[in-house]
C-alpha cells in the first residue's frame, strides 16, 4: 500500500441507531492527526450535529492504538499547507516567525478543540492503546470515555521544554498533584489508574471495546435531544467558572513562549524532536 492509498480515507463516518461513529484512519502511523485529519474530523462532527437522526456521537481510532498525537514526523505532514479554517484566525500558511505556529495552533489544536468540546450532542471516546498528547486533546473534548485495558495514557511534550498539549485541561481532567506527576515525568498511565482517577468512565477488554461503546450510546440515545444538550452546556459552564477556559489561555500562551524559546536556542520550535526521537524517548521512560 503505498502512502497515497493509505491517505485517502483518513476520517471514515458512519451513522446506525441514532449514533454517529467518527473514525480515525491512518493505523499505519498510529492515527496521527495532520491538519487534514484535524479539518476531516471536524466536518464529520458538524455534520453529526446537523443530523437530527443522530443523538450520540462515537469517536474511535483505526488500528492497534485510539492516536499518537500531532502529526510531527509522516509522509503526510501538512504543516506549512493552509487549511479551509473553520474560526476566525487567518491563514498562518504565509507567516513568518512565531506568528506561524500561534496563529496554526489557535485555530487547529486549541480553537478546535474548544469547538468540539461545545458540540451539543454527548460524545464518547473509544479508546484503545496509545492515547499520546494529541490523541488526549481528542478524547478529552468527549464527555465520556471508554478504554481497553491496555490503553494508556501520556503527554510526553514537557521533554521539548513544552508546558504540555495546547488543550490544557490536564488539571481538570486530575488532580493537581496527579496532573504534575503526569507531565514531570512523561510516563504512561494506565487505563486502570485513569479510572481510579476519575479520567475514564469504563475499562473493558479490547475485543468488547466496541459492543461495550455501542450500548452505553445507545443508552444515552434514550435520552431527549435537549435535555442531554443543556446538561452538557451545565457542566461545561460549572467546568469553566472553576477555570478550565482561563487556565488554557494562560497555558496556552507559556506553550508558545516555549516555542519561541527554543527557536531560539536550537533553531527548532520543538527542541529537535522528531516523531522517531520522541517516539525513542517515550519508550526509555516507560514506566
């Protein structure tokens, strides 16, 4: 299969029974999301919101593990191309210096995680294996998780001086001391212990992943479109009076000094980290 082929089919959508199931596709690099993937994803989503037929959205990953993150490494790394935006930021295709990464992640990464997170329609994360940095932002824009047993969990970014993922919702999604622990030593959580820390709603083994998503949708399907609509706008507002929109804005902008800085002292926004050194370093860490 050549990475043209592999390519062409990155976001699959399906619609059974009142429930939307949203799919990554690229298990030949773990689901990494470039930009396309990231726009594809976010027009499956709009397009499950504007279905009255569907009342539950399913968001899933292709392949041995739910997503590696940002794309920082494959032959499909679309970085430097510009995207038919979907906020209100221009185009950061044509940018020079910092303004080029602020501008692409305040629209791609943090923008349209916030987009996601307000969907009106309750989501669930079907998460198996890997959910590495990028791949947290996406299942933490879900309202429930479901993991296999041999999920885990990790964000390994603080390894590039980076004060972790743009979506900052680690101290919201753990408690603060977890939360420090989590990104002072980039090692990986298990499913397990993410439930016992309240991060994960269920773990079941990976061959009844699916069945197990399936009926708890279709068990919230029952439920009437607007009152699951405006109990999800109530928690996410209690969310964001505790802080959660404040805190990302902050995080957000000592993510992209980080960024600068190390543009500055080795000529890479990401500290010279490359998907296969990441990916080296991740495996020396684990726990």
């Amino acid at each position: 299969m050549t990475d043209y082929q592999e390519e062409q089919d990155i976001v699959l959508y399906d619609v059974a029974d009142g429930v939307a199931t949203v799919t990554m596709n690229r298990p030949r690099y773990n689901n990494a999301q470039n930009g396309r993937m990231t726009y594809l994803l976010d027009a499956a989503f709009k397009r499950a919101v504007a279905d009255d037929d569907v009342k539950v959205i399913v968001l899933k990953g292709e392949g041995k593990h739910f997503s590696a993150g940002h794309d920082i490494g494959t032959p499909g790394r679309d970085i430097n191309e510009s995207q038919d935006r979907v906020g209100m930021w221009y185009d950061h295709a044509n940018k020079e210096g910092g303004e080029f990464l602020y501008v692409r992640e305040a629209e791609a990464y943090l923008g349209m995680c916030r987009r996601w997170r307000e969907i009106p329609k309750p989501m669930i994360a079907a998460v198996q294996g890997a959910c590495i940095a990028g791949g947290l932002m996406l299942a933490w824009v879900c309202d429930l998780i479901v993991a296999t047993d041999d999920a885990y969990f990790s964000d390994p970014v603080v390894r590039m001086g980076i004060p972790g993922v743009e979506y900052f919702a680690h101290p919201f999604e753990l408690p603060p001391r977890i939360a420090k622990e989590f990104l002072f030593t980039a090692q990986k959580m298990g499913a397990q212990r993410a439930y016992e820390l309240a991060m994960v709603n269920r773990v079941v083994p990976r061959d009844e992943l699916a069945t197990q998503v399936d009926a708890l949708a279709k068990q919230v399907a029952t439920m009437p479109r607007l009152g699951l609509a405006l109990t999800k706008q109530a928690i996410n507002f209690a969310e964001d009076q505790q802080g959660k929109r404040a805190t990302m804005d902050a995080a957000f902008a000592w993510h992209h000094f980080s960024h600068a800085h190390n543009d500055l002292v080795s000529g890479d926004k990401l500290g010279g980290f490359d998907a296969k050194k990441m990916a080296s370093a991740n495996k020396s860490g684990d726990a």
